[in-house]
C-alpha cells in the first residue's frame, strides 16, 4: 500500500509529540516525588513543599494538554479505540478534579495521595492504552 507524504510526516510528528510529552510527564511527576520524598525524610526544602500545589496545577494543565494533542492524533487516524481512549482521560481528569478538590491545602499526606495518584495513573495507562494505540499507528505506516 502506498502512503502519502503528507501522512507520513503526520504519523512520525504524532508518534514523536507523544513520546516528547510522555517523558516530559514522567520527568515532572520524578520532580515531584522527590521534593515529597526529602520532606518526609525530614530534609525537605520548605518553599518546595509550598510551591508544591502550584507545580501540581502546571502538571495536571500539562496532562490536559497532551490529552487533546493525543486525541487529536487517534481522530487523524481513525483509531478504533478512540472513543474509550477518549473517555479513559475523561474520567481520569475528573477523578484528579475531585482529588484536588479534597485536598485544598494539602498536607505532606495529602500531597502523597494526589502525586502517588497521578504517577500510578500515567504509568499504567501509558503501558496500555497508549501503547495499544502506538502499535495501532505503527501497523497502519506499515
Ligand atoms: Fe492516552
Ligand atoms: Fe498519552
């Protein structure tokens, strides 16, 4: 089958966007997680651990963001999944909505939850929904 240039170069720009923002997430939510980890060891920098709710926002605004830019990419290709993949990350944004809403001015506990939530989130849906929906890009420029 022969695939025009056009879709190509959008196939690669997807495929690169999402594995460019995937490692971004990841590297944020590493940020986080060890400012979380020295204030519970008790060496914790202070103005970390207040801007800390702050940096939570960036990161869900971010996820937000890669959402969109990924849902975007499954509409191009028509993926079959996308309805699901779409809805997996609506529910996702809601549960964070509601988790944030509890927290307010969260303490260190507080703060474990959201974080713990969010990385343990990203990590399994990246391993599986995203990645069956990589294989599906990868078989179609195939
Ligand atoms: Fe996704
Ligand atoms: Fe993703």
């Amino acid at each position: 089958m022969e695939v025009e240039p056009d879709k190509i170069k959008k196939h690669i720009t997807g495929l690169e966007v999402m594995e460019r923002q995937h490692k971004q997430l990841h590297r944020r939510l590493r940020g986080l997680a060890e400012v979380l980890a020295a204030a519970e060891g008790g060496n914790g920098d202070p103005d970390a651990l207040e801007g800390m709710p702050d940096q939570i926002d960036v990161l869900v605004d971010n996820i937000r963001v890669h959402f969109r830019a990924e849902e975007d990419v499954m509409s191009f290709h028509g993926y079959p999944q996308a309805e699901t993949h779409r809805a997996a990350h609506g529910h996702f944004l809601e549960a964070v909505d509601k988790l944030l809403a509890q927290c307010g001015d969260c303490d260190l506990g507080g703060l474990r939850d959201v974080v713990d939530f969010l990385g343990g989130w990203l990590s399994t849906h990246v391993g599986k929904q995203d990645q069956m929906f990589k294989e599906f890009q990868e078989s179609q420029a195939s």
